[in-house]
C-alpha cells in the first residue's frame, strides 16, 4: 500500500512542479487594441479634441498608436507614458498622479524615465486580469483624457469579459 502510495505521489509531482514553473496570461488582440483605440479617439473627436491614442499590453509594449491629424507633437509621447505609467504601476494615472504629489513617500516615481503621473492612462482589466492600458492625450485636461480613454475600454468590454 505505501508503495503504491509513493508511485501515486511520484506520478503527480513533476505535474504539478511544470504547472509552477509557467504561467498563462491573457493577451489583448492587435485587432482590439485597434478596436479600442479608434473608439478613444471617436469620443476626442465627438468632444472637439484632437488627441492621440496608445494601447499597450501588460507588459507596458505599444499595440496601436494613432495620432489624429492636428494633435500636438507632445501628445504622441504623452499617451505612450499614461498607458505604460498605468500597466507599470497598475494604477490609473489620474490616482497615480495623487499619489505621487510632492512630499509624499512615492514621489520619486515622477522622475523615472517614461512616467507620466497625470490623468488620461486607464488600465484594461477583465476577469480579474491585466490585459494593457490605454493612454489618450490632447484633450484639455486629465478628466477629459480619462473619459476619452473609458470610451476606448467600454467598446471592447464584450470582447474582453471571459
């Protein structure tokens, strides 16, 4: 009995040690990256701003950047920093910005290359996972990047639910 015992648990452990040693995740489409985006900038256009739009995937790697056609030359580099700042610290970046104020503990993080701690990153979650992040800028603020960039995850939200 307690050799069949340890054969039973010898059969199973190199299962279950490969299981520990990968990981699966969850990855968003080019197709909806796209998808996402070109919403984004519908809802800046609709608004009246000429804005540019980044997707990024978890790991913080554009997907899609479009730049619409009168957007300033800033706001190409200004959408890719709000999608990475919020993938990277999995945080909004309009949060991010309040917790990175002056004088507080985590204020250093304004001053990593590539960080922008000001409203208009959103991250794209779905199930519990990460998926990437979608940075707008061009609008005349934060809150209306952030919306334009909520208008992005709402039109693929179907796509993403599993």
């Amino acid at each position: 009995m307690k050799t069949a015992l340890i054969a039973v648990c010898l059969a199973v452990l190199p299962g279950v040690a490969l299981a520990q040693a990968t990981h699966n995740v969850k990855l968003l489409t080019p197709d909806t990256a796209l998808k996402a985006a070109q919403a984004a900038l519908k809802k800046c256009r609709d608004s009246g701003y000429q804005a540019t739009v980044a997707v990024v995937d978890r790991m913080g790697v554009v997907q899609v950047l479009i730049r619409d056609r009168y957007a300033g030359p800033h706001t190409v580099d200004m959408a890719q920093a709000k999608a990475y700042s919020a993938v990277s610290f999995r945080t909004n970046t309009t949060e991010l910005a309040g917790a990175t104020q002056a004088g507080s503990a985590q204020s250093g993080i304004r001053h990593l290359p590539g960080v922008a701690a000001v409203g208009g990153g959103l991250m794209i979650e779905a199930g519990g996972s990460l998926l990437g992040a979608i940075g707008v800028s061009g609008a005349p603020g934060g809150k209306e990047d952030d919306v334009c960039a909520a208008a992005g995850i709402a039109a693929i939200r179907d796509d993403i639910e599993f």
